[in-house]
C-alpha cells in the first residue's frame, strides 16, 4: 500500500526502517540520539524539510479535494512520547507547513468529568478528523494503556482489554478510509533532563514546565514497559507504529513529514474530474 522508496536525502524510507517490527522492536536498545537512514545534519534536515513541507500541504490540498468530490477519506496522525519528547514541535513546524485549514488537531488531556462517565473511546471517536483533513492526536487514546496503566487508574483487567479493543477500532477506521500514522516519540532520559532544565532557565519556557513531569520521569522504567506493551501488541498492518528517536529534533520533525508523505503518497491521489464542462464554463465566465 504505501511506497517504498527512498525520499530525497534518505538511504531508506523512514516509513519501512523505523516501523515497529514484527519480530519485535526493544525500546531497551533504541538509541534516542540516533538518525536512522539519514545521514546528513541539522541545516540539511531544516532545508529538506520546508522542500518537503511544499509537497506534504500540496497532497493535503488534493486530499481535500477529493473530499469535496464525494472521495472523502482522511489522514490520522496519533502522536505519542514522553513530556519534552517534542510533539508541540512536530505540530509547529511540520504539520504547520500545510494549511491551517487542512489540519484537524485534537489534544487529549486528563479526562474531564464527563469524558470519565463513558468508555474511553468515546472521546477519541469525537475527535476524529473530518474527510479531506490530516487529523492530529497529540497525544491520544494510547494514555489509557499508558498512563493508566503506570498510575494504575483502573484494574489490570480493564487495561488489559483495551489492547484488543484498540486494535479493534483501527481496524474499522481503516475499512472506513482513514488511514492512520502512529507515531512512538522516544527522547533519552538525559536529553530529557537537559529539556526540563532549559524550560526552568528561560524564564519565556517557565509556562511549559509542569511539576508533574518530574514525577512522571522518575516512573520511566514503567513507561517504557507500557510504551513496549503497545508496540508489541497494538502494531498491525492497518496502523503500524513507527519509533522516532527525538533527541535531534531536526531529525524527528523531518522523519514525521516523511511518514505523512509516504501515507498520503500511498492513497494515489489524483486531482478530481470537474462534474462541468470546462470550456462550456470559460464560455460563461467570459459571457459574465
Ligand atoms: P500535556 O500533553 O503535557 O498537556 O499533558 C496532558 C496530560 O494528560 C498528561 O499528563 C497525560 O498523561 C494526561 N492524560 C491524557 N490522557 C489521559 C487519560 N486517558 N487518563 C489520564 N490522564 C491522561
Ligand atoms: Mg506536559
């Protein structure tokens, strides 16, 4: 379904080598610092990445086209990493190359009170995107085997479930025409002191820092459990996941425009037949 060949600058498709593979992807090995199948630096990725950046808002808009021909299907982007692990980024500087009307960006926080009093999908059924747009989930239905299952909010018998009843509901969003990027955004513990620190030094970064990061840094081996859990069980052929080191975040936001590409790219795209006759409505126009 999806192409395969290399992007420019790229020795192998960040949509093949960064897949979660099926014979099983260790997060305990993955070096977060790493650049796979890129060899070049932070100014190559920048100037790559607005080239790029021009090519992912063109397919959009041909997505969007179709849509408004009765093609409709949609992009769905699930964005999940640690605090600092660079989401915020990938939405400026990636997804904001593509028109602002384009984009479908859903945030998933603490649940609210009425968010509780229902299954846990009912709000990622809410928030999904419309025909036409690259849906965003920054960060996503996956909290509710993360950190609900690190902070243990419900019984290992609810989150266990939830694994299947994932897969479940991909898989009937892909048949319905979405296709969907998962995207498992891993920054080292180290890199991610430095990022904290740095938000705590400047005083315009002080807003970003939230106290509970802390905590929620010091439960990392449990994460990393968690965040093996779902790639282990919840990557399948539909919706994949793809494991983005993010301690260069030129490499992270240019591999992430790669894998929106390669979806796109996948869905062969045309731009639509006018249901009117063109030269009958220069005729018109010019009559006008
Ligand atoms: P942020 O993305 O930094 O704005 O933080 C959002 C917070 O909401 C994170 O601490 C998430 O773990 C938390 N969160 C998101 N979804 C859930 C959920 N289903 N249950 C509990 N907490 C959640
Ligand atoms: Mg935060």
């Amino acid at each position: 379904m999806t192409h395969k060949k290399a992007p420019p600058g790229w020795a192998t498709s960040p949509s093949r080598s960064l897949r979660a593979g099926s014979g099983g992807t260790c997060l305990a090995d993955l070096d977060a610092a790493s650049t796979p199948g890129f060899s070049g630096g932070k100014s190559e990725a920048a100037s790559l990445l607005e080239t790029r950046g021009r090519y992912l808002n063109e397919l959009q808009e041909m997505l969007y086209a179709n849509a408004v021909s009765g093609q409709g299907r949609s992009v769905l982007l699930v964005l999940q990493g640690m605090d600092t692990a660079g989401k915020g980024g990938i939405i400026r500087h990636v997804l904001g190359l593509v028109n602002p009307e384009g984009i479908d960006h859903a945030p998933f926080g603490v649940p609210t009170a009425e968010e509780r009093q229902h299954h846990f999908l009912w709000r990622t059924y809410k928030a999904l995107p419309r025909l036409g747009h690259i849906g965003v989930f920054d960060r996503s239905h996956y909290e509710d085997v993360l950190v609900a299952r690190v902070h243990r909010l419900v019984p290992e018998a609810v989150w266990e479930t939830r694994y299947g009843e994932i897969n479940d509901f991909e898989r009937q969003l892909a048949n319905q025409g979405t296709v969907i990027v998962k995207v498992a955004m891993f920054v080292s513990l180290a890199e991610q002191k430095n990022r904290l620190l740095a938000r705590l030094r400047d005083p315009e970064k002080n807003w970003k820092y939230d106290r509970k990061d802390v905590e929620e840094r010091l439960l990392w081996p449990h994460y990393q459990e968690a965040y093996q859990a779902i790639l282990d069980r919840t990557s399948t052929d539909v919706a994949p996941w793809h494991v983005v080191p993010c301690d260069h975040k030129w490499y992270s936001r240019l591999a992430v425009a790669e894998l929106l590409i390669d979806a796109l790219e996948g869905m062969e795209l045309a731009w639509p037949t006018p249901i009117y006759d063109v030269d009958e409505e220069i005729a018109r126009v010019m009559r006008s």
